[in-house]
C-alpha cells in the first residue's frame, strides 16, 4: 500500500501528463498538467527560487512580473491541449 500524506493525498494517484519550464536567473515557473487518480486533468503553476546555496526552493508564485507572463502564456497554450 502506498503512503498517503496529509489529508489523504497519494502522490503515485498523481499523474504528470506534461510539463515544461521557463528559467530566469532568480527563478523558474513550471506550467504542468495532472490528473490525480485518473481524474479531470487540471493546470497547474509553480514557481521556485534559488536560496542562498544556489539551490531551487519551492516558492508561491503570487504575482507575475510581464516577462514571465509572455514566457509563460505559450507554455499554458501547449498545456491546454493536453486537457
């Protein structure tokens, strides 16, 4: 049986059905799509930043600044035909 963490939540129900990131030099976001128990498939973003050692940590990804948003926006297109 697998290890169900909070709330319930099993992570090997959660499919990645595609993903692809956009890379700065402070941060990247990642536009994915899943499903989660084979479920409806759902867009997600993510954003992580480096810390001090340089090392990606996950981050909210809260406001865009425009550059992002125009990296972003054709990644989410190639995402939604994929839902």
């Amino acid at each position: 049986m697998a290890f169900k963490g909070k709330g319930g939540f099993d992570k090997s129900l959660d499919k990645q059905l595609f993903s692809e990131t956009v890379e700065s030099e402070t941060s990247r976001i990642t536009v994915g799509v899943y499903s989660y128990n084979d479920g409806e498939k759902k867009l997600q973003l993510s954003r992580e930043t480096r810390d001090m050692d340089g090392q990606w940590t996950f981050a909210k990804l809260g406001r865009m600044f425009k550059d992002e948003v125009e990296a972003v926006i054709p990644i989410m297109q190639k995402a939604l035909e994929k839902m």
